[in-house]
C-alpha cells in the first residue's frame, strides 16, 4: 500500500519535483495569508474605496507591466535561481512593511507601494516557475504535477491562508506578514535543493539574425495554432468570467440576500470544489480524453453563468459554485498541462507570460465591462453577458479543441534530442 508521501507525489515524479512541491505549497500559504490581512491593512488605513481597490488592482498591474518581460528573462536564464532570487526580493520587500509596522510609520501609500513592488517580483517566480515542471517531469507526466501545484494553490491560497491571516491580523496588525516571511523564505530554501538546474536550450536562429527575444515568442505563437488558439480562449472565458466576479460580493449580498458570512461561505464552496476536482484528476485523466474534458469544462462555464442569471436561491447558489470549483480547476490543469506539452522548452517562459498577461487583462477588461453592466442594467447583467459571450467563443472554437488536444508534444521532441 503506498503511502501518503507517494499518493501525494508519486514517487516517479522524482525527488525534484518533491521539492517544487513543497516549495509551491509553502509560498501559496504565504501568499493565501497576505490575501486577507493586506485588504485588513489597507482598510485600517484610509476608508476611501478608491484606495482599497487600488490594493487589488497590485495583483495584476505587474503582469501587465513585465509579464513579457520576465518570460523573456526565464527562457535566458537559470529558472531555479531565478524563482529563488525572486522569492527572496519578495521577503525583503514584506520585511521593510513590517519594519513600518513595528515603528508605527505605515502608511497606506506604503502599503500600496509594498504590494506593487511584492507584485512584481511575484510576477518573476511565478513565470519562472511555471517553466519548472517541463524539465524536472516526462510529457505524460504533467497533468498529474499539475494537479499537485493546483491541491497546494487550492489548500493554501484559498482555504487555510485567508482565516489564518485575519486571525494573525486581529492579534496583531504585523504578525500575518511575519509569518508571510517566514513561509516566502522557506520556500527558497526549499526550492534550492532541486539537484537538477537546468538552463533553457538556446538555438541560433537561422542565417545568424538575431530576433528580439520577446517578438520571437510572439511569433512563434502567431504561427502555432493550437496554443494561439488556446490563449485567445483563457483570455476571452477571463473576460466573460470577470465580468460577474467583480460584482459577486454585491451580488451575494444584495441579490441573493446572503450578507458577509453567505459570501465568504459561498466562495469557500468554490475551494472545496476545486478540492475535489484536483483529487479526481488522476482518474479524469485516465479515462476521459483531454478534448472531451476541455469541451465539458468549457460547456459547464456556460451554463454555471445561466444559472446564476436565473437563480434566487442562495442555496442553489452553493451547488453552483461548488460545481464551478470542481471543473474549473480541472480545466485550469488541463490548460496549463496542453500548453506546457505543445511548447518548446526554450520558450516556455515567453509562451507562459504572454499566457498571463492575457489573463490578467481578460480581468481587468471583464470586471470594467461587469461593473459598466450592473450600474446600468442590474446585478444579473453581468452573468447574461457572460453567458452570451462565453457560448459564442465555445460555439467557435468546439472544434478546434479537438486539434488542440491532439497536436503533437514539442517536450517529447525536447527530451528525446537530449538522450544519446
């Protein structure tokens, strides 16, 4: 019987990958605290909503400033050392805040500033670190590694980080950030033990002209249609999904009539069914092929926006986003595992970035277009328009999915040129 060393990471997968395991795991928890206490923070600082979105607005400012930016830097550089170097910035930069903390300086405006500066070296690790998985893993491997970063994600980020920072938070207003340190520094340490550190392949483009290395990946995009096809659907089913989500918490209170707890009830049951989905994807991936799952997924999308337009009921509410939770984690592994499958292992990181950016401007456009709909036309305006835009995309790409799922791996051409 195997134990739960191995049920977690199966043994195959190697001791590497047991370390960027556990590294991820401990730097979600830390990110999962700072998630709650940084709003806490904000909000004990000024009342002003501009200035309490403005900390919101920090999470994905950086990846629209250097997202490309750091893909490029992460195809030409060692990606172990640069997660480390970045996980590290971002230590030092939660120490200076708390440094404020501890001598009753802080402002909000540092406050603000700590978050873009903690964003920004955040959108550092997170490309680089992404581009990890290919080399420590075989092909066939990834979606169950997948899986196992998106379990971390969900335990940390979502469930246990949030309660635990506003817990640390209403014992002292420095405490969740203290041990935001602790776990971002672990996390180095923990990641530094990959034996294998491997620097991306590097290939002299034809005739001797050189090609900036960011408009390379653009191109290489522009000319792979499965993953340029693949990037246009995260980034319009961002758009459609943001839309709602930008309002739920109006929505949640006003609409449904389910008040603060109902709220953060209601998300939570989106954690635990993405617990669920994560736990069955081992399986899924066994017995269902990744087109129909991608397909499934992406219908499911369609009729969770439906039924929230239609629905008064809090409680059929839950079982919404329950459901959400489930498939949306199945597909946010299916996703990442596809595109990792189909790029060379030279421009992962390029590919990745312009991967997030494009889900952070879907965010950012979504939520502007969510809000401009709910002021005008109601709180379910916002969920009509997800519907209608998320089926449309889906009726267009139905059958492009299939040849999404079915392009042929550039990792195993990658690997198999290593092999004497």
């Amino acid at each position: 019987m195997p134990s739960l060393g191995d049920l977690i990471a199966p043994r195959r997968l190697g001791i590497d990958f047991r370390w960027l395991l556990a590294s991820s795991w401990t730097s979600n928890l830390g990110d999962g605290i700072a998630l709650s206490a940084a709003p806490l923070l904000i909000a004990s600082l000024t009342s002003s909503p501009l200035l309490v979105a403005a900390g919101a607005m920090m999470q994905f400012l950086p990846w629209l400033l250097f997202g490309l930016i750091a893909g490029s830097i992460a195809d030409h550089h060692d990606r172990r050392r640069l997660v480390m170097l970045a996980n590290g910035s971002r230590a030092v930069i939660v120490l200076g805040l708390v440094v404020f903390l501890l001598t009753g300086q802080v402002t909000v405006w540092i406050v603000l500033a700590t978050a873009f500066l903690y964003g920004t070296a955040e959108v550092f690790a997170d490309t680089a670190g992404s581009t990890l998985l290919p080399m420590l893993v075989k092909p066939a491997d990834l979606g169950i590694g997948n899986a196992r970063l998106q379990a971390g994600f969900l335990v940390g980020n979502q469930l246990a980080g949030p309660p635990l920072g506003a817990f640390l938070f209403a014992i002292g207003s420095f405490w969740p950030f203290v041990v935001q340190i602790v776990c971002v520094s672990l996390a180095v340490v923990l990641i530094s033990r990959i034996a294998r550190t491997p620097i991306p392949p590097r290939e002299d483009p034809a005739g001797g002209a050189k090609v900036h290395p960011i408009r390379e990946g653009l191109r290489w995009l522009r000319g792979n249609a499965p993953v340029r096809t693949l990037v246009l659907i995260i980034l319009v089913f961002n758009i459609t999904w943001a839309a709602p989500w930008g309002i739920l918490v109006l929505y949640a209170t006003e609409h449904l009539q389910m008040g603060p707890v109902g709220y953060g009830a209601l998300t939570t049951a989106s954690a635990l069914g993405g617990l669920i989905g994560i736990g069955s994807f081992g399986w899924l991936e066994k017995h269902v092929s990744f087109a129909t799952l991608m397909r499934v997924c992406l219908s499911l999308e369609v009729l969770m926006h439906l039924a929230f337009a239609l629905t008064t009921s809090p409680v059929v509410a839950f079982v919404i986003m329950f459901g959400f939770g489930a498939y949306a984690f199945v597909w946010g592994t299916i996703s990442t595992t596809v595109r990792q499958r189909l790029v060379p292992m030279q421009l992962q990181g390029r590919i990745a970035s312009v991967n997030m950016v494009g889900v952070f401007g879907g965010l950012v456009i979504g939520q502007l277009i969510g809000g401009l709909l709910a002021q005008a036309w109601g709180l379910t305006a916002p969920w009509w328009f997800a519907f209608a835009g998320s089926a449309i995309t889906l009726a267009l790409v139905w059958r492009s999915i299939s040849h999404i799922a079915a392009a042929p791996p550039a990792l195993e051409a990658d690997q198999s040129s290593k092999e004497p």
